[in-house]
C-alpha cells in the first residue's frame, strides 16, 4: 500500500480523491501496488463521505507519517501552502502541486530544497488545468531552444472576451454572466486584471529559460479596458482579442515577458480558442510551432493532473525527471520599453496624415467613429510607441486605446 497526504478539499482536492477512488484499480496497476489518502487536511469537516474518518486540521500528523510518502497540495495561494510544503520536503516527502502562486513566487527555492532531500517537487498541474504542457517542455522539447511561448492562459477572460466578440456584449455584461455560470469568483481580480495568467507564464518561462522569473517583473495589463469598439476593429484588421501571455527570447538572448491583451491575426492558431479553454503555443528552434489545447482549468481536468505527477512522485527515482529551473537572474529580463512589437491605437483628435507624421508606416483602418483614428503601427519597440504617443498628445491628440499585435499580423 502507497500512501499519500492530500492538503485541501475544496474543488480540485476533492476532485483528487474522487479520482484516487472511481479509478483505483488503474492506479494500483500503474503504481505496482493500491495508492490511499492516509490524510486529508482541511479546516473544514466533510461528513458522510467515505474517508471522513481521514479528515484532520493538524498538519503535523502529515509530516510525522513515516507511511506518507507523497503530499498533494492543493490549497492555493502561497501561505500557509509554503511553509507546509517546504515542511514536507525537509521531512523526506515528495510534493505535487496545482498552485501557480506558490510555483511561480517559491519554485526555485522549492525546487533546490526537493534536489537536496532527494525528493520529487511536481506541479503540472499548475499550468493549463489538464493540458500537459511541463513535462513537454522539461522532456519532449529539450533539444529546442525555446524562441517564444504565447498562450490563452486563462479561461475566465477568454470566456468574457468571447462574448465581446460573438455577440457584442460589453465588459461588465459578459463579466456578470462568467460569474453566474461559475466562470469567475465574486472577486475577479486575479483573473481580469492578468495576475493569473502573470504566474502562469513565469512558470513556463522558468522552465522554457532555466532561470526563475517573478511575477512583479512582468509587465501586465488585463482586459477590463477592452471596449466593444476595439473588438470591432480587430474583427475589421482581419483577427480577434485575447489575453495572452507570451515571453520571446530576443536576440541577445534576454527573455521578453509580457501579459497583456492581444490583437491575434485570425490564421494564428490561438484565434480560434473560444469559451473557457486554453491554448498554450510553443516555437522551438528544431520543432518549429507546436500548440497544446484543452480544458485549462475545472475541478477534474486540474485534479488529473495533480494525480499524473503522483504516479512518477510514487514509482520513479527523484533524479529522474530533472528540472534545470535556477534562481533568478536578473539581467534576465528585457525591459518592458525594449520589446519589439507592433501595436494597434486608437486616438481622437488628430487627422491620419497628422498622426502619420509622429508614426510613419502605420496602416489605418476604416474608421468606425468620427472624431478619432485606429491603426497598426510600424514594428518598433514599446518606448518608441510611448515617445511617438507622447509626441502625438502634445500635439492634440488623445489615445483611447493601445494593444499589442501578436506577430504574424498582416
């Protein structure tokens, strides 16, 4: 018999034991012998299930279990998660993870603590619910250098920004409805203004850089200033608005990290990813454009991934699944006014030929107000975009909106 801890019965804890039971027989194949949840830890108590009897408030039992090999976290955020995972792993026991707060806050020193107990510290599960997206880019791709990842990273926006777009809706409606339909917490936050999606792609980045990133170092913009006009002018450019998270290896080899909504040209693949799902693009310099797509969150999907890295944290040698993820380095990151991209504006007040002036090569659109004009600029660095802007202000005109396009536009 394995025997495992579980920290946190809420919706992908319970979807963790609910998995541990319906599929018990598959799991004792694939581990060599039955797996149980010795302990589940909660504040909360949850009569009438069948391991109620396993339920405690002690987290201290866990960790002086000799009989508990693997502890599953799935608590959110990053206190008390730290110190009770940092905890197992100073006690010999290997960790599995969903929390991308705590990965993307304490991976790497996580990460070196597992490497120094000789234990496993797992978290597929973090990034893109059921998708599997870690361990391809920890054991499949690892003869790529990795050029870009960009990605739909949270399903919430992508639901709102899909009503905005299918059916005109404003912000605040489509906001209002994800939260009826239990796509979005009361508080949303986290997932509208980007920080959600922040941590997800410092994780990937980590990874894909071998380097740790923090989300504070990531410029992030959500989409709560999205307006339906901006939506109908991305459907005239010929593409959509998503929120993406993407960091590209620039030339001198520095990381350039961005959350932000996105114009996306309708041939990228991430176009058409609709609702709730996410889709994670990744270019390699071998493999070339790879994309992964699935359910990115929900109570089975994430669980399933929780109970995917249990089986290799149970059966395989902790060495054997290397995560070369140091500390952070901070010449790393290229600083927000240095990438490179073009931009779509949308500014009142000025003339096209005036606004021509302070952005040569721009290509306008037809415009959808009076008063105002909107536009792709001419490739240039983010500081070039700001010094032309603040140029253009200074001479009337007024910006209304600013998104970064997604390469491969038109």
């Amino acid at each position: 018999m394995k025997k495992i801890a579980l920290l946190g019965h809420g919706v992908v804890g319970s979807g963790v034991m609910e998995i541990l039971t319906k599929n018990q027989k598959l799991l004792a194949r694939q581990a060599g012998e039955p797996v149980e949840a010795a302990w589940v830890l909660d504040r909360r108590a949850f009569p009438g299930l069948p391991y109620s009897q396993r339920f405690t408030q002690d987290f201290s039992l866990i960790r002086e279990d000799p009989e508990v090999a693997v502890v599953l976290e799935a608590l959110g955020g990053v206190e008390p998660a730290f110190t009770w995972v940092r905890e197992a792993l100073l006690a010999g026991k290997s960790v599995v993870t969903s929390n991308k707060e705590l990965v993307a806050e304490k991976g790497a020193e996580l990460l070196a603590l597992a490497q120094e107990k000789g234990v496993h510290f797992l978290f597929e599960a973090s990034v893109g619910g059921g998708i599997p997206i870690l361990q391809p880019l920890r054991e499949s791709l690892t003869a790529n250098h990795i050029t870009e990842i960009a990605g739909i990273l949270n399903g919430t926006t992508n639901y709102i920004l899909t009503k905005m777009f299918q059916e005109g809706a404003a912000f605040g409606d489509a906001l209002r409805e994800a939260q009826e339909l239990g796509y979005a917490e009361a508080d949303p936050t986290a997932d509208v203004e980007g920080h959600d999606a922040c941590r997800k792609i410092c994780i990937l980045a980590s990874i894909a850089f071998g380097s740790h990133f923090y989300p504070k170092e990531v410029p992030t913009q959500g989409i709560t200033r999205i307006s339906p006009e901006d939506v109908a002018y991305a459907a005239q450019w010929g593409g959509t608005v998503k929120l993406i998270g993407r960091v590209r290896r620039a030339p001198d080899g520095r990381a350039a990290l961005e959350v932000s909504p996105m114009l996306v040209p309708g041939d990228c693949l991430l176009s058409g990813v609709s609702g709730v799902f996410n889709a994670i693009q990744v270019t390699g310099d071998m493999v070339g454009t790879t994309l992964f797509y699935g359910p990115g969150a929900g109570k089975l999907p994430t669980a399933s991934a929780m109970v995917g890295d249990l089986l290799p944290a149970l059966t395989q040698p902790a060495g054997s699944r290397p995560l070369p993820w140091g500390p952070a380095r901070p010449e790393l990151p290229q600083p927000w006014e240095e990438h490179a991209a073009q931009a779509f504006l949308r500014v009142a007040g000025m003339e096209p030929d005036a606004l021509e002036t302070f952005f040569p090569g721009a290509r306008f659109l037809e415009p959808l107000a009076a008063g105002e004009a909107a536009f792709i600029t001419a490739p240039a660095t983010q500081g070039e975009v700001d010094a032309a802007l603040e140029a253009a202000g200074a001479a009337g005109g007024k910006l209304l909106s600013r998104i970064t396009v997604l390469e491969g536009s038109r």
